[in-house]
C-alpha cells in the first residue's frame, strides 16, 4: 500500500492507466482535428484525414468483430447459470424494473428542464422559422419515411428472428439476444448430460471472445483518437451556435441524470459513491462517448463491471448486453427534449395529455433504438408522430446531434453500469473488490 502512496508519475504515456491513456487521445484527438481538418493536406500530398478516417474504422470494426460471439456467449452461459439456481424470472424482473425506472427519471429530467428552459421560443418567438428547415438528408429521410407510431408493434415483432443466424449476421442486437435468453432457459431445463455437452463450449467461447476482446481494449486509444480527429475534423464546433440553448438544455439534463440521479440511487440502493464506480466505468464511458455506440462499447462494459466493480459474470452477462440494447436513459431523455423543442419551435404548445404520450413513446422509442450512432434522432420520429408534428422538424435539430449522440451514449451506458452494480448488490453479491488495482499507474493521485 506504501508502494502505491509513493509511486512516482511515469512520464510514458503506454504506462498511465487505461482511461488517462484514452483521455490524452480524445484531447490529441481534438487537437489534431481542430489543426488538420478535413480538407488538409500534409508534405508529399499525404491527407491526415484519411489516417484518421483509417485509425477510427478499423478500431469500430475490431470492436464490431467481437461483438456477436462475445453476446452468444455471454447471455447463453449468464443465463444457464443464473437459471440453474432458478432465480431468472426474479433476475429479469429486477433489472427490467431498474431501467424502466431510470429511464423514466431521466425523461422527467428532460421533461421539466425543456419546460423550464424552452429552447425552441426565442423572445417568446418560435425558432423554426429563424433556423430555416434544412432538407433532409436522403438516407435519414427513408430511414424516417417507414416510421411512425405503428412502428412500435414492429419493434416488438422484430425481436422474434425468424432465423437467429440470420439476426447473428446482420448483427441485429434485439432478435439475437431474444434467441439467446431462450437458448439460455432451454439449456437449464435439460438433463445433466445434455446441459453438460453443451455449457462448457458456451464457457469456453465466451472465456475466449474475452480474451480477444482485451486485446480489442489494449488499442483503444489510437482508434479513439482517430475517431475524435475524424468528427472534429468534420464539423468543428460550429454546429453549436444557433442551436446552443437546445443543445444546452439536452446537456444540462443529461448531466443531471448522470451526476445527480444515478450515483444517489447507486448510494442508496448499493451504497457505492458514484465518483469510484465513474472511475472504475471512465475507460468504457470514454469509448461510449467516441464511438456513439452501446452496442460497441459493450465489450469495454462488460470488462470494467466485471474486473473492475467485482460484479459476477453471472449477473453482468445477463444485465449488460440486455442493457446496451434496451437501457438508454440518455437516448429517452434525448427524444423527450427533441420533441418538445421541435413543438415549440413549429409553436405548437402541447398539453399535459400530449407531454405525457411524449413521456411513454420517448421510453418505447428508447428500448426500441438499437445501439449505434444516430438511431435516437431516427426514433423522434414516432414520438412526432405520435403527438402529429411533422417529420421534417428533425432536420432542425441535424446539426447537433453528433455532439450530444456522444454525450447520451455515455450516459447509456453510465447507467447500465449502474444498473449492474445495483442488481449485483440486491442478489448480495460484494462488489468493488478489485478498487485498488484501478488505481495502480496514475499519472496523478
Ligand atoms: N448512439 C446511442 C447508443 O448507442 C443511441 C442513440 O442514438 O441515442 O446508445
């Protein structure tokens, strides 16, 4: 323990510890976007922009790699396990309850700031007009187009695969992990034999996709700040300005949620203070935020709730994957804000009924948003629908939302470690029993 007290700084950044090696990318990062933009070309014509572009992809496709047997793997044998001991249904009912809860703490947020706020009025003025409707994109707009509020019986038809090795390799998250949790149930109820041919291949693949997926983690840094490079690069800070009270009340909200909200039901639920648990989480909350993809930082998740927090694989293999595809309290909140800001910038005012139709369709839209960039601003559109506001209102708030895409997925993903920790705590299992290795190789105490 001395030891630790007297460490000196290593001056090499390869040394520091995980999360510091991913800050000084993301502010590298920045830098380097600011300094070479998209359009900068080096000596011997070489364009920075393509290293970054080059740097980022392939860091996402490593993580992309990783991400379906990683799943298999870890709902099959989380929920053999838990389902051997015959705690599933209390299981699934706890963490169910827990992120319905927080997402509809999280909209509330939004819900009374946007009210209090009201970014869309300018001088008691609707904003729509002085922003001028861009056209949208066309690619955004046919993802709109088959949308609506009928889109919400889809969402739950489309969990049911028609074929799961289908579902595995188009990746889509909600019909693969659906299959996966019934793998799970049917295993538990097989004879000894039969369950023992077949979960000790699920442990072991799910042990080896882990393994890969540390070597995934050891190379974030570069591939984050390529991808931080890459957005900066793209569109600087300027898309802040005419929509800043907007994006303010969004980021005011957010921050709340996961400042305030979160770490007061971690310490009273698990009496865990926050600020350990954000440390333990701060590797994957960074690459939440330069990814804009839960489903990507999963790997990082599962890793940091499980080696970090001390949760047991049983439990974080059951509550994270669900968590990354159907926990977004960032995403919820996000669409809660986004809608009642285009109502106010088209001047509609909307009544209690019509807030509170915002408040549940926000919550479905949010379980229904896969977790990959930009699927939260396609969502608005079945709350717009809902309330009947036109769709081409999301084109006011384009700009924008690479930047506050980044800050809810962090929030996503705060909150479905916050999630495991708790449940992990409720089925009495002793988290935090590995704080001290976090903070070995501090560059600062
Ligand atoms: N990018 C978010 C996520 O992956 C989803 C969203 O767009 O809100 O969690």
């Amino acid at each position: 323990m001395g030891e630790t007290m007297t460490r000196s700084v290593s001056w090499k950044p390869w040394h520091w510890a995980l999360y510091w090696q991913i800050l000084l990318a993301l502010i590298l990062g920045v830098g380097a976007g600011l300094l070479w933009g998209r359009e900068a070309v080096w000596p011997g014509g070489f364009r920075p922009y393509a290293l970054y572009d080059f740097l980022g992809q392939t860091f996402l496709r490593a993580l992309r790699m990783v991400i379906v047997p990683l799943i298999i793997g870890s709902i099959i044998t989380g929920v053999a396990s838990v389902g051997a001991s015959r705690n599933l249904g209390r299981l699934f009912g706890k963490t169910f309850g827990w992120y319905i809860t927080t997402s509809l703490l999280a909209i509330l947020t939004g819900l009374i700031l946007v009210n209090l706020v009201q970014p869309g009025l300018v001088d008691g003025e609707p904003v729509g007009t002085r922003l001028g409707l861009e056209a949208l994109p066309e690619e955004l707009a046919d993802g709109l187009s088959g949308r609506g509020a009928a889109d919400l019986v889809g969402i739950i038809q489309r969990m049911i695969p028609t074929n799961p090795l289908d579902a595995a390799a188009r990746g889509e998250m909600l019909p693969l992990i659906f299959f996966c949790l019934l793998y799970g149930i049917a295993l538990t109820l097989l004879t000894e034999r039969q369950r023992q041919a077949q979960l000790p291949f699920f442990e072991s693949l799910f042990a080896a996709m882990m393994k890969i997926t540390s070597w995934v983690i050891a190379v974030a840094p570069v591939g984050i700040f390529g991808l931080m490079a890459k957005i900066i690069a793209n569109s600087g800070f300027a898309a802040f300005g005419p929509l800043a009270r907007y994006g303010m009340t969004v980021l005011a909200a957010l921050m709340l949620h996961a400042v305030v909200t979160l770490p007061l039901l971690l310490w009273l639920v698990a009496r865990l203070p926050g600020h350990r648990h954000a440390r333990i989480m701060a590797p994957a909350l960074l690459t939440a935020f330069s990814t804009r993809s839960s489903s990507a930082t999963l790997p990082l998740t599962l890793t940091r709730v499980e080696k970090g927090a001390g949760v047991s694989n049983r439990i974080s293999s059951f509550v994270l994957p669900l968590g990354a595809t159907i926990n977004m309290d960032g995403t919820a909140l996000y669409e809660c804000v986004a809608a009642l800001f285009i109502a106010q910038a088209y001047g509609v005012s909307l009544g209690i009924g019509a807030q509170v139709i915002v408040v549940l369709t926000a919550l479905l839209a949010s379980i229904g948003a896969a977790g990959i960039p930009a699927a939260g601003l396609v969502m608005i559109s079945i709350i717009l629908d809902a309330v009947g506001l036109p769709l081409e209102g999301v084109a006011l708030i384009l700009a924008i939302d690479p930047v506050l895409d980044m800050c809810r997925t962090c929030v996503n993903v705060w909150s479905d470690s916050c999630g495991a920790v708790v449940i992990a705590h409720s089925e009495g299992e002793i988290v935090l029993r590995n704080t001290a290795d976090e903070t070995a190789n501090l560059p600062s105490t």
